[in-house]
C-alpha cells in the first residue's frame, strides 16, 4: 500500500515537471515579439516576459503589469510618443486634460447635444425594448505629447471641466455637462419615469461618470499601463488570461453605450447599476465572480437561458431586439463600472 502510494506521488511529481517544462518552452508571446522586433528593432530581450510598474498604487502597494509584453515591449524605453503611436491611430500618449475632461472620474456622463434635443423636453426618454445606440466604436482620443497642449487630443467643448471643487458653503458643487447643450442621464424609476428631487422639483441626475481616477491625470501611457483603461488581467501572459473581461475600446463604450443602457436596463437595474426590480449590476462581487461571457448569455438568452429562467429578465438577443454587438456593447459598459482596485 506504501509503495502504491509513493509511486504516485512519483507520478504526480514527474507531471508537474513535465508542466513547467511545457510552460517554459510554449510561450505564445514569443512569435509576437518576434514579429515586433522585426518591424521596430529587438531594443528588448526577445523572449522574456516584459513588466511594467505603473505610478500610482493600487490598494497601497504598485501592481506589475505584464501586457507590454506582447503590445510594447520597449514601452518604457521608447516613451508614451512613440508606444502611442506604435499602439495604433488616435492611441493616447498621455492622460492630459483633455482625455481627463472627457473621461475622468470627476466628469459626468451627458448624452450627446443631438441626442439631447432630440429627446425634446423629456428630462429622459422611457425604456423601451428597442436598442437604439450603435454598437460602432466612436474615434479614440488622438495622441498628444506629454505636457502638450491638449489642443491635438480629443477636446469635448469650449465649456470649463467639471470638478469637485469646493462651492458655498464648503459643499462640493454639482458635477455638470461639458456641453450646455447637452442634457444628463437621470434616475429613473421602476416605470421608467425620471425621478424627482423633492428638494428641487428637477430630476434627479444620475452620477454616471468617466472612469480614469484623478491620480492618473497628466501621466503617460508608459506611467499608467493599459488595465487603468482596459480592464483585463494585469499579470497573464497567454492571451486568453490577458484578454479576460477585456474592454478593447472603452472611448467607444463611454460614447455608445450610456443611451443604450437606459434605453433597455434603467428601468430595472437602475440608472447607475445600483439595482431595482432586477439584481445589482455594479456589485463587486459579482463583477469579480462573472465573466463577460455569463454576463453576454445573460442578456442574449435573458429568461430562456439556464441562469434567469422564469425571471422579468427580457431574452434580448434571443428575440432580435439587440445585435451581438450591441450586446457586447453593454457588457463592456458593465465591466467597466468593477473598480480598478478589485481587478486581478
């Protein structure tokens, strides 16, 4: 009986042997960094996994990121410029005022002045079953130099950022839109009626805002790495792990996806994700638990599929009411609202 037993702990030692060894000879990034150093120059050990320590801490400590590795290698060697412009068209180089404007946390999401006036004197048009938003990215912030005027970068309006600086009083003023011709995405109740503040007779504005924290601003994209944007996981080195609960481009989610998301979740799952008549969408342990598979089968299948059978969950790809990439859409404006902090 001993002897059985040691022979499998033999086996079992052997195999995993056998599992480093394939780990350390299948390394999937290497063609890409072969085909990198074959356009740009091997300015990096071709090979070897490439870190990167962004600038800010995360929970109290500084967090690697390995997504260079098949990106920019030589990101930190080659400066924010260069890996911009490497990356692809209209890649940010750096977080400057103008992308933090646009996308920062201290921002409000407004809908867009068309879109605004269209919607007429309604402070927010009632759900509807019907996904009017394009799933089609938007253009990306084009790239700047650091410490450049924000003029070549994306410039939202000619109207002052929004802020959370101190008004009358000590209290932090209201976050506006950037452009007053713009309206803000409300809260909305079970019916899908705007709520309101009985405080000031108007409707209650849902603090629906950008995603890059303020201790990014004025860094590169060499200081900042890509999950601060992206999402992702920040220490895989296959492409799979990387690309788990990926936001390829979350410029075009912050554009497309708000009127989308009211226009078909409000209603239930609330303005902000907060939840109403169907569960939390903002909930960290779940965004934390659920991929963004589940969260596609949930939406596609609704109450047909296995995990909302029998629920008010509408089946929208099932009945052709949305377009896999509007359901994409969604996905991503859901993932992005799972904080930065709680990412692996």
């Amino acid at each position: 009986m001993l002897g059985r037993a040691f022979l499998a702990v033999g086996i079992l030692f052997v195999a995993l042997l056998a599992f480093a060894f394939y780990q350390d000879f299948n390394r999937p990034y290497v063609p890409i960094q072969q085909q990198y150093a074959a356009r740009y120059g091997a300015d990096f050990s071709v090979g070897d996994i490439q870190q990167l320590f962004p600038k800010v801490q995360v929970n109290g400590n500084f967090q690697v990121e390995r997504c260079i590795t098949c990106h920019v290698p030589d990101a930190v060697k080659i400066g924010p410029q260069e890996a911009a412009r490497r990356l692809g068209a209209n890649h940010p180089a750096v977080i400057n005022d103008a992308v933090f404007a646009k996308y920062g946390q201290d921002t409000l999401i407004c809908r867009p002045a068309s879109a605004a006036a269209a919607a007429g004197a309604s402070p927010s048009p009632a759900a509807s079953p019907s996904a009017a938003a394009s799933g089609s990215p938007a253009a990306s912030p084009s790239t700047s130099p650091r410490g450049s005027s924000p003029g070549a970068s994306p410039v939202p309006s000619s109207s002052p950022t929004p802020s959370l600086s101190q008004g009358a009083g000590g209290a932090a003023a209201p976050l506006q839109c950037q452009d007053p011709k713009a309206t803000p995405y409300y809260v909305l109740d079970v019916n899908g009626h705007a709520v309101t503040d009985p405080a000031t007779g108007k409707p209650e504005v849902a603090q629906l805002t950008g995603f890059l924290p303020s201790q990014y601003k004025g860094l590169g994209i060499d200081e900042t790495g890509c999950v601060i944007c992206h999402n992702g996981n920040r220490q895989a080195t296959t492409e799979a792990g990387a690309h788990q609960n990926l936001v390829p481009n979350p410029f075009a989610v912050y554009q497309n996806a708000p009127q989308l998301y009211e226009n078909s979740c409000a209603q239930c799952h609330g303005a902000t994700g907060e939840g109403l008549k169907g569960p939390p969408l903002d909930d960290q342990n779940r965004l934390g638990f659920f991929n963004d598979d589940y969260y596609h089968r949930c939406i596609f299948a609704g109450n047909l599929g296995s995990e909302h059978l029998g629920s008010i969950m509408p089946p929208w790809g099932l009945k052709h009411l949305m377009s896999n990439s509007q359901i994409d859409l969604l996905v991503h404006w859901i993932r992005l609202w799972q904080q930065y902090t709680s990412l692996p």
